[in-house]
C-alpha cells in the first residue's frame, strides 16, 4: 500500500476548481449529476482508506479480538507511520459513521415529521396550509407533495405562483433530495468535498429553475417569482424538509434571478477539454479516478497481507 493509502483523503482537493466553474459553464443538470457522482465517489473511496488504516491500528490495540497475526511487523510495514496515522484513523472513522448516520437520520426523521403533520388533509399533489408565513417546498415520500403556504401565495400573481409550484414539481421531479442527501453526507466523510455540497445546493435549484422555465414558457416569470418570493419569506422560519435539502434558501437568489434573465443554458453538451472548465473537468475526473484506483489498490494489498499473516 504504501503511502498511496493516505491519497484518497486528499485527492478530494482535486475537485474545488470544478465546483464553482460547474455552476457557472455548465448545464445545471449535468453539474449536478457530475458534482454528486465525484462527492459521492471520492466519500466512499476516503472512507475506505480510514476504514483500512483503522485496521492496522486496532491491530495494535492490547486485547483486541483481531487475530495476532494482524499487529506483526509485516502488515504494520504495509501502512506507513502505522503507530500514528492506524491508532488516529479510528477515531477518525467513528466520527464519520456517526456523522453520516445522523444526516440520514435527519433526512428521514423531518420527512417522516412531515409526511405525520399532512396526514389530515386531503391525498392531493398540492397542500396548501392556512399559515400567514410565506414558505413553499416539495415534499417527497411514498405520495410527492408540493407545500406551499396561504401566506405565500397572496403575495404571488397568478403567473408566479405557477411558477412556484413547477419549480417544487421540478425538485420532485429530478429526484434532487437525493444528489442533496449524497452530497450532504459526503461533506461530513472528508471535510474536503464541503465545496460540491454547496455547489450541488445551488445547482439544484438551478436545475428546478430551468425546468420551471420550460414549463411555464416565460424565464422572467419565473426570476420574477423567485425574486418575489425571497422577499416577503424573508425573515421566516426555514420550513422542515426545505430546511434540511436546501430548498428554501438555495441561494443566492440574485445570481439565479440573473441566470433566469440571461439566455436559456444550452443542455447535452459537454465543454471541449482545452477550456477553463474542460481542464477542470478531466482534472476532478482523473482525481476521482486516481482516488478509486489507490482505494481498490490498497484494499486488495491489505487483504493478501492479512490473509498471508492469518493462521490457518
């Protein structure tokens, strides 16, 4: 393994240039596929690497169950600076299983909360609550809800509020809890890739915006909506599935107004390779492969030296 084990945790840097050059250059739906798959790969590839240090260390702990084969000089040869990088990657993991478990437990938790507080009204696509305060956000479950408020929708034309509810249709639509829940979970296994999950949140949004776009046939209605939006529900409680994806405040609303105003963001293409963001691109592409590459590399060389020092 060498120190070829330690680059999945740092080759995550690899992607920064591509997270706010793929906002800005890139279709938002093709950024946001291409920065969670990267987040997501480049997580799993930096748990590993803790998960196969923290072997090596545990080894080395006095009454482990490990066999003891397992602490020889041979398989701590395997890991370099073993007696601190094996016995620190434990913690270190710890903190990340429990860290991710917690975002899903969240996720899960709010949805449910929120799946229980509609439960009385009627098994429509739309639900529209009797609150003053101005918030709308996609709920997704078993049954796909769009939730918007009384407060909200008074201070909406009739055009605007279609808008609205395409852009909430267009999040359950893509399914872009999901690329939020990934993302989420990866910035809390390498602190690293924080970046894309701020990227994906606005990309996201974006990708909503487009699709609200198309469907209502007027991009400055629906920056107009935004806009309006932000608005009067500025100051309000962050309402609780839209709270914990990003929805609500998925800014910053001045550049998706302007993105809106600008000419509709060309899709399927892909940027030629000696561009700004083309070396971008292949730059977090070879990262993510490289990072994948040592991961499954190691893996397997720390498999055949613990199999070698096992008793039979």
């Amino acid at each position: 393994m060498g120190v070829f084990v330690f680059l999945p945790l740092v080759l995550p840097l690899t992607a920064w240039p591509i997270a706010r050059l793929a906002e800005q250059h890139l279709h938002p739906r093709a950024a946001t596929w291409l920065l969670s798959a990267v987040a997501g790969v480049l997580a799993v590839c930096s748990t590993l690497c803790l998960a196969l240090l923290m072997v090596v260390g545990t080894a080395q702990l006095p009454g482990n169950p490990l066999p003891d084969g397992w602490s020889d000089e041979e398989v701590r040869a395997a890991v370099p600076y073993d007696e601190v990088a094996g016995k620190a990657a434990i913690p270190a993991l710890v903190a990340v299983v429990v860290a991710g478990a917690r975002v899903v437990w969240r996720h899960h938790r709010i949805r449910r909360r929120a799946e229980r507080a509609l439960s009385g009204l009627r098994g429509t696509s739309v639900a529209v609550l009797p609150d003053p305060l101005p918030y709308a956000y996609a709920l997704p479950g078993e049954r796909d809800r769009v939730v918007v408020s009384t407060g909200l929708l008074a201070a909406l034309g009739p055009a605007e509020r279609r808008a609205v509810f395409a852009h909430e249709r267009a999040h359950l639509t893509g399914r872009h809890h999901r690329f939020l829940l990934v993302v989420q979970v990866a910035a809390r296994a390498n602190p690293f890739l924080r970046p894309l999950r701020t990227a994906v949140t606005y990309t996201a949004e974006r990708w909503a915006d487009e699709e609200a776009a198309r469907a209502v046939g007027s991009r400055r209605t629906v920056a107009r909506a935004i806009g309006r939006s932000a608005l009067v529900s500025r100051g309000a409680p962050v309402a609780t599935l839209a709270g914990f994806a990003g929805f609500a405040a998925a800014g910053p609303v001045p550049r998706r107004v302007a993105a809106l105003l600008r000419p509709a963001p060309a899709g399927g293409t892909w940027p030629p390779v000696f561009t700004t963001v083309g070396l971008a691109v292949w730059g977090a592409a070879a990262g993510t492969t490289a990072s994948a590459l040592s991961s499954a590399n190691s893996a397997v060389t720390l498999f055949l030296i613990l199999k070698a020092a096992t008793p039979v």
